[in-house]
C-alpha cells in the first residue's frame, strides 16, 4: 500500500510539474474571473506557467495567504507548455497591488517588486545580473480594506527594452506607477507569466460587487481554492462577473479539467490495482 501510494505521488507530482494547455487556459479563466482582465491587464494571454513560492509553498492561483506568509521574496520558476520553444533571454519580473475586485486602476497601482534583466537558470527566476529597481516588498494592506489581489508577471525583456528615466535605478519604497505605460514607453516584451495571491488584514469594510456563482468550483482541481473574491453567500464559490454570465474560457477549461480529472483517477486506480 505504501509503495502504490509513493507511486500514486509522484505521478501527481509529475502531472503537476508539466504545463499544459490545459494549465494556460485555467490562469487565463483565474484572471478573467478576479477581474484582474481587464481592469489591470487588457488581456492576458501567457505561454507558460509561473509558480511563485513562499517558502517552499508554491501558491494555487488566488490563494488567500497571510501577511506573514509573504513577507520575503519567493522563488519564482517558470514551466513553458510541453513541446514548445524553451524561455531564453532577459525578462522583467514585477509585482503590483491590483486592491480589491472592482477597483478603478487607472490611478495607477501599488509596485512591490521591479527587476529588469532577470534570467531564467534551470527555469527558476534568477537575480545573478539583474537590476533591482524595487526590492521585493511584501504586501501591507491597510486593515478592513479587503482582500487585495497581488499579481506576479514576468515579461520578456527584448535588447530594445529601455527604462524610463525615473524607475532606471534602484527606488525605495512601494510607489504608485502606472503598469500599462510603463510596460508600453519601456519596449517591454510579451507578458509570458503571471500568477496572483490575495491578503487581507483585519476585518473587511468595503461593499465590493455582488458575485454570480460561475465555474470556480469546476475548476477546483486546478487549485481555484480561495479566490479571494467575494461570493454571494449561497454556499458555493463563487467568482465576481457580468451577472448570468460565464467568463471567457471557463466552459472550456472546467469540462478540460474534468477530463484532466478523469485520467488522474484512471491513473490512480491502474497503480492501485497493480
Ligand atoms: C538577489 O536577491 C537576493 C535576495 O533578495 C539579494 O540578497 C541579492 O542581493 C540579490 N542579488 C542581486 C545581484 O541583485
Ligand atoms: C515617471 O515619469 C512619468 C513621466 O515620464 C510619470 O508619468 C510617472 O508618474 C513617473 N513615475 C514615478 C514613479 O515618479
């Protein structure tokens, strides 16, 4: 039994390990249905998959975390899809405060982390010739203001990339900036990853809009455990969005996890029975 279960493990553990498409389509509905597409991406169309770490614990999409949990820099490691070109080059990593769902960016967001020049050793996100323009700086959300959505992007880093003038050297501190300006007057490349966690410190006070129940909960098996997102208080998880409707992706991505579902268990009960 012991021996079946190790087995049993370390096919998960591989299964979780590869990207797939499958992967590609569950962050691209994650974003959609925090909101995080559109109000601070336009559009969010990656080709691999990031997992962030906090010591050791790489975070589910949306996972509601401590304050405590996060205060030091994670590893950050980057898996491309099966089968396609690995990453090679230079990349920006960032991390921004997208606040609570509902929130107007066009003020501009909160910087917690700016690295330009980051490079990619056995995939992990590596600081050996990078240029730290603001050292990682763990969230602080000021108490009762909800569930902040912090969103972690890497973007390729063409030759061309050139730094604005005032974030061209290390600043102190988290400063507002606008992320789509900077990412566009910069020449930055694609966004090829991103992943988010939520924090929330003390009691929450803000009305944040009203939910309607959608494919959250198909898509558990991928890890869509806390969202952070408010629901309606029907019991289920729910994911804010037009009412009525489901987001882009999400019917595909919730029968493909299903199907992904299906074989684990065909997996599972074939070891079992061996
Ligand atoms: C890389 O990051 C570590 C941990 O934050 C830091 O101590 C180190 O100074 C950084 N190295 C460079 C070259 O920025
Ligand atoms: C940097 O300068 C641009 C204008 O070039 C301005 O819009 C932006 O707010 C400035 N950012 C910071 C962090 O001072």
């Amino acid at each position: 039994m012991m021996i079946s279960l190790t087995v049993v493990s370390l096919a998960l553990l591989s299964v979780a390990n590869a990207a797939t498409t499958l992967d590609i389509s569950a962050i691209e509905a994650h974003f959609q249905q925090a909101l995080i597409v559109p109000s601070l991406l336009p559009a969010f169309t990656p080709t691999a998959v990031l997992s962030v770490a906090f010591s050791g614990s790489a975070i589910t999409p949306g996972q509601a975390l401590a304050q405590a949990d996060v205060a030091t820099k994670p590893v950050v490691t980057v898996s491309a899809v099966d089968g396609t070109t690995p990453l090679t080059g230079s990349f920006t990593i960032a991390m921004v405060d997208a606040d609570v769902v509902g929130t107007d960016e066009s003020g501009g967001v909160s910087r917690h982390w700016l690295e330009n020049a980051v490079t990619l050793e056995s995939d992990t996100v590596s600081n050996a010739s990078a240029k730290t323009i603001t050292a990682y700086a763990g969230p602080g959300p000021a108490s009762g203001s909800g569930p902040h959505r912090y969103v972690v992007l890497l973007y390729q880093q063409p030759s061309t990339f050139t730094a604005p003038a005032n974030l061209s050297t290390l600043v102190d501190g988290v400063q507002k900036f606008d992320l789509t300006a900077y990412v566009k007057d910069s020449g930055l490349g694609d966004l090829v990853a991103a992943n988010y966690f939520t924090v929330e410190v003390g009691t929450d006070s803000t009305s944040l809009p009203v939910t309607s129940s959608v494919v959250t909960s198909t898509l558990a098996s991928a890890g869509a455990s806390g969202s952070g997102v408010k629901s309606t208080g029907t019991g289920s998880t729910s994911a804010p969005g037009p009412s009525g409707s489901n987001p882009p992706n999400g019917g595909a991505a919730s029968f493909k996890l299903d199907f992904a579902s299906s074989v684990l268990v065909a997996v599972t009960m074939m070891v079992l029975l061996q």
